[in-house]
C-alpha cells in the first residue's frame, strides 16, 4: 500500500515558498515547484530566480 500513496511534500519547503514575496511566486512555474517541495534537484531556472534568498552553505 504505501508503493500507491503519493509521495508528500515537504513541509517546510512549502511554508519557505508560501512566504516568498507574490513578485517571485509569480515567475515560479509548476514544474519547479514541484522539484523544490519534493527536495528534487532544483532547476537552474528555479535557482536563478531564488537567488536572493538562498544561504550558500
């Protein structure tokens, strides 16, 4: 059963995209949504547009 459950986003990760300012939300497409909620490799896209809030580690 757990093979047929959708896998779930990432809490956090979703509260983190919920409080970027609506400018930045806006150019975000599904896709790469997608890929930062479910902890995917993010998009260079996605990572160019994030830019400004992202802390290198």
């Amino acid at each position: 059963m757990a093979e047929s459950q959708k896998e779930k986003p990432d809490a956090q990760r979703v509260a983190i995209l919920r409080s970027l300012p609506l400018e930045v939300k806006k150019q975000i497409t599904g896709e790469e949504a997608e890929a930062f909620m479910f902890n995917r490799e993010l998009p260079e896209s996605l990572l160019e547009k994030l830019k400004d809030y992202l802390i290198e580690e």
